[in-house]
C-alpha cells in the first residue's frame, strides 16, 4: 500500500461563495491504496457529498506519493 496525498480544489459558481470575494478553496486529501488509481476513486466519492452539497464544479490533482510506513 501506499499513500498518495491529493490537492482537491473547489471552484463556487458567481454569487454563491461561502465568503465575500472567495472563489474557490482548497483541500488537502490523504489516502492509503494499491494504486493511484484505486487512490483516486477513493477521493472522488469522499468529496462528491460537498461536490453536489455546495454546487461547486472541482478539481482533483495528485500532489505526492509515499510508501506507507
């Protein structure tokens, strides 16, 4: 197994920010699984809830990997 850490970046559609002037925010996601892919499909249903929640459009970038000790 190994960890891979993501970058989940949420984009807020005009006029329903959740602060004044902020667009987009950001997460850090840490997994452990088999592969990167594995990883991934992992992230994507842990943060679709906030996804649909907050009508947000998002964006998934794998930062880092590291054996998982």
């Amino acid at each position: 197994m190994l960890r891979y850490l993501f970058r989940v970046q949420y984009d807020y559609a005009d006029g329903v920010t959740p602060i004044t002037g902020v667009t987009s925010a950001y997460e850090p996601v840490s997994v452990r699984a088999a592969t990167a892919a594995a990883a991934l499909v992992d992230v994507t249903a842990a943060t679709d809830r906030y996804r649909i929640a907050a009508n947000v459009t998002r964006t998934i970038t794998l930062v880092g990997t590291a054996a998982d000790l």
